[in-house]
C-alpha cells in the first residue's frame, strides 16, 4: 500500500477546542506526525465537554475529544512554569515542525515570546497557520470568544428561526468547521509554496470570515445591490411551496419536502393520491401556492402523518420530489450509507473504551486515510517526546518532570 499523504509531515498543534484540533486532525488521519502541546492547568476545553463514558467527568472520558484527537501524541507542557522551561523545551518542538498550528486570543504567543518573527528565527520555514476568531489585525482582532458568538456576528442567528419567535444559534461550532477545512485548502497551498520555493509563510486565517461570513455572501450582496435585509422566515423559502418540514407516524419522526416546480408539485398530487388537487387554483402556480402556503402545509401534514417517514419519501422519490427523511443521532449512528462509506471508524481507548470515530469524507484510492492509534491520554507521550525526539536524557526528563514542567 502506498504511503499516506503526510507522512513524515510534522506537525507542532498548539490549538484548542474545534477550529485548529479539526484541521490538524485532517492532517493526522492523512498520515501526519502530531504533536499536541496541552496542560492540566489549562485543558482543552473539549476534554471537559459531554459526552463522558459512563457520565464520569474528567480529563481521559470525553468522547468528544476522543473524535477530533485520534491519530496525535500529546505532549503535556506547562508554558508559564515559573523556570521559563516550558517555552525552552516547546522552542526545540518548533525546530523540528514542519507546521505549527494555534488558535489563540492574539497576542498570546507573543506574550510567550512565540509570534510568527520568533518563530521563524527558530525554524526559516516553518508554516504557522493562526486561527484566532477575528485575524491577527483590526479593530475587534483582540476579542475572545467562541463559535457561539462568531454565528451571531457573522449573521446567522438574526436569520436563523421563525419570525413570530427570537433569533435561534446554530448548533454546535459551526464556524469552527467551515474554518477548519478552508483554512486547511490554505495550508495545502503554503505547503505546495514551500516545496516549489523552500520558503514558509504566515497564514493568518480568520474564523469570522472563513467560517461565517464567507457563507452568507449571497445576503450581503443583496443588501450591497438591493439594501435587502432579509429576515427569520422559518423553514419557508420564497422560491418554493410547499417547503418545510412534515410530521409522520411514530415519536418525533419527520421528513422534509422542497417543491420548487409545477411539474414536482403534480408528482406530489399523485403521490398522495389526489392528482386532481394539482389543478386547483389556489395550488397550481408557486404564486398561488405561496398565498395559500399555511393551508397547504397542513393538507400535506396531514397525508403525511399516515406513513413512516421512510414510506413517504419512497412514494415522493419515486415521483421525482425532492424529499428527505429528518435523522437523529439514532439514525445517524445506524445510517447504511455511512455505514457502506466506511464513514465511522470504531475506536478502542483504554479509558473511554470502544468508540466511534469519525473519518474523513472522501476517499483516496492510493494513500487512503487510516485510523492508527486512539486520541492520547493527558502527556501520554510525554518520555518518547522528550528522550527519541528532543534527544533530552533520562535524568534531565525525570528532574523535569518532578519540577513539574510537565503538568
């Protein structure tokens, strides 16, 4: 089999909770050797994040961690030690990376004395790729926060929910995502920069841009052409009806329907057995459809409601109606076409136990992605780090280590 893609890559992640550990995992399942720096005195926020084995909380139980870790090393270091030893021993880790990762409040590097210019002192070239929430530059760059707020900023909570009702957030790190994998296109281009040139660079990646506004250019462009301020409108849409989602048999089992032509509206009127009902005035044209959408939606509610969730979308799918059934985690952890992409991989941890993993979503047919070892315990690898990496010796690692720099 031929070698993965990153091998012999190293990579140095200082990064926390999605953005960058989400990025660097792209890296490490492709092959890359990871080493990520960490503390108890200031864990990563997702090592404390539910959910826990067996509702036990503590540093080794988060199988949340478990899913965006797997395939690293992790390197316990305590950056402020009073000694100054921790930034001497982490200065060496950066002379072996080949990229250093962080996504820190600016300006936290640099009180470490590690801004990119220093950095680049130890390692010419050396890629750093900064993902803090706002850039490195600007007049809210300093702002910490997490991706909870950067949805808000970015625009989708004031889009996001019924206009009768508040603002809703999307859920989860949603910006940390869409971050992490444009962030990670930018770093496959310093990489090819570096190997055409022998140079490294900069990347100063912003998630409020990458992750959030990014996604919104179509409602900033029609506020920049038409002064449109689009508003919360639910799960309607102005180009289609019915457009929402559908209520069927059994507890909290929904599918979802899009019609956005005539000719899908016809193939609706037949699958609910009422072809006539596409000749009605009131539905005939989207037009009509839409003055008349609050009473379609409970006509439909209504057929639905009669069927599985799974018998529904046959009868539309058949018709040529753009249909769905709505999943939850049940149905995802069972999902057969996950299950036939090979999308989860099961993970055995000493602690959590076995657990499933996610993969990446695609495929390559010559340096395929591979799960090679389980998320690491808190400085698992801390005495392979120190002794086969930094060439440090037992003693000196057994003296660091009781003056707790190490912790």
């Amino acid at each position: 089999m031929s070698k993965q893609s990153f091998a012999g890559l190293k990579v140095l992640d200082m990064s926390w909770i999605i953005a960058g550990p989400w990025l660097v995992k792209y890296l490490a399942d492709a092959g890359a050797d990871v080493i990520k720096i960490e503390s108890t005195h200031h864990p990563d926020s997702v090592r404390t994040s539910p959910p826990f084995k067996d509702n036990v909380v503590n540093l080794e139980t988060s199988a949340y961690f478990v899913n965006y870790h797997c395939n690293k090393s992790s390197f316990s270091l305590n950056m402020n030690h009073p000694s100054g030893k921790g930034i001497e021993i982490l200065k060496k880790l950066i002379k072996w990376a080949d990229i250093l990762v962080e996504n820190f409040t600016p300006g936290q590097m640099e009180k470490w004395g590690l801004g990119y210019e220093a950095v680049k002192e130890l390692k010419p070239d050396i890629i750093m790729v900064r993902m803090s929430q706002l850039g490195q530059t600007g007049p809210l760059s300093n702002m910490p926060g997490t991706g909870n707020q950067l949805v808000s900023l970015s625009g989708f909570t004031h889009l996001t929910g019924y206009p009768d009702r508040d603002p809703s957030n999307l859920y989860g790190g949603f910006t940390d995502t869409g971050s992490a994998r444009l962030t990670t296109v930018a770093l496959l281009a310093a990489l090819c920069y570096r190997m055409r040139t022998g140079k490294g660079q900069l990347i100063d990646a912003s998630q409020y841009e990458s992750g959030g506004a990014h996604f919104l250019a179509p409602i900033i462009m029609g506020y920049m052409e038409n002064g449109d301020i689009p508003v919360r409108n639910g799960n309607k849409c102005s180009r289609a009806a019915p457009h929402n989602t559908y209520r069927c048999k059994g507890e909290e089992r929904w599918c979802a329907i899009a019609v956005f032509e005539d000719e899908e509206w016809k193939g609706l009127c037949r699958a609910m057995g009422n072809p006539s009902l596409a000749n009605d005035p009131k539905y005939a044209t989207l037009e009509s459809r839409k003055k008349s959408e609050e009473e379609l939606d409970v006509l439909v509610n209504r057929w639905t409601s009669m069927f599985t969730r799974e018998e529904v979308v046959e009868k539309l799918q058949r018709e040529g109606v753009p249909s769905g059934i709505v999943n939850d985690a049940r149905d995802l952890y069972d999902d057969p076409q996950l299950k036939h992409r090979g999308f989860f991989w099961e993970v055995d941890h000493p602690i959590v136990g076995k657990n499933r993993y996610e993969s990446l979503p695609f495929k390559f047919s010559n340096s395929p992605f591979k799960l090679r070892r389980p998320s690491p315990m808190m400085g698992e690898n801390n005495e392979y780090i120190c002794t086969q990496i930094l060439g440090i010796s037992e003693e000196e690692f057994i003296e660091l280590l009781s003056d707790g720099v190490f912790e």
